[in-house]
C-alpha cells in the first residue's frame, strides 16, 4: 500500500533507536536520517567501494597464499600431535570444521535445487 507520514516517522525512530543502541552505526544512520548527497551519488559511492574491494582482494590475493603457505606447517605439526592440542584450539578447530561443513551442505542444497534429497523424477514400474 502507500507509505504515510506515520510510517515514515515509525522508520525514523526504529533507525535512532539503532543508532543509541549501537553506537558503531550512529553514523549510517545519521547518513540516512540527515542525509548529505542525493541517491544518485550514494550509488555512485558504492560503485566506487565495490571496485575498490575487488582490485585489492584480487591484488593482495598472492600475499594471502604466501601467508598460508607459513601457517601450513604449524597447521600440520597440530594436526599429526592431537594429543599436545589445547582446548581453545580444539574449540577453534571444531567451529571452522563446522563452517566448512555448513557451507557444503548449503552448496548441496543449492546444486540439487532442494532441502531434502534428490529429485528422483517418475518412478517407472519393471
């Protein structure tokens, strides 16, 4: 239906209320009770920080497996003495396993095109 000035004034104050409860966004929602450029230019903005984004993941990105190629042994050296693990990296170590296998589910699920199982299509009768 059609917005009014009510539910206008309704969204204002959800997005002050924000604001007072966490103070790290006090200033998106300042940018967006007292906005200072027109919609256009926060677009622009944004295609500016998108651009940004994807040049610096894609040029650093040799640094990340350089890095990785370091922690590699300190990872193996874990994983073949169990035994000398601490129960904060155990902890760790089971929160990443349990990401790892949330986003293979998730990619199941997407490729399969379904929550549950595959689609097995009609049933033919031998």
């Amino acid at each position: 239906g059609r917005r009014t000035l009510k539910d206008l004034r309704e969204r204002m104050s959800f997005i002050s209320q924000l604001a007072t409860r966490f103070p790290g966004m006090a200033p998106a929602a300042n940018g967006v009770l007292k906005p200072s450029k027109s919609l256009e230019a926060a677009g622009q903005d944004i295609m500016v920080q998108r651009f940004s984004y994807w040049y610096r993941y894609l040029t650093t990105y040799g640094d990340t497996i350089a890095k990785a190629k370091t922690h590699f042994p300190v990872v193996k050296d874990k994983i073949m003495t169990p035994a000398e693990l601490t129960y904060r990296e155990l902890a760790v170590g089971s929160v990443c396993g349990l990401q790892i296998y949330g986003a293979f589910t998730v990619g199941e699920m997407l490729g399969r095109k379904s929550i549950i199982g595959y689609d097995q299509g009609k049933k033919a009768h031998h």
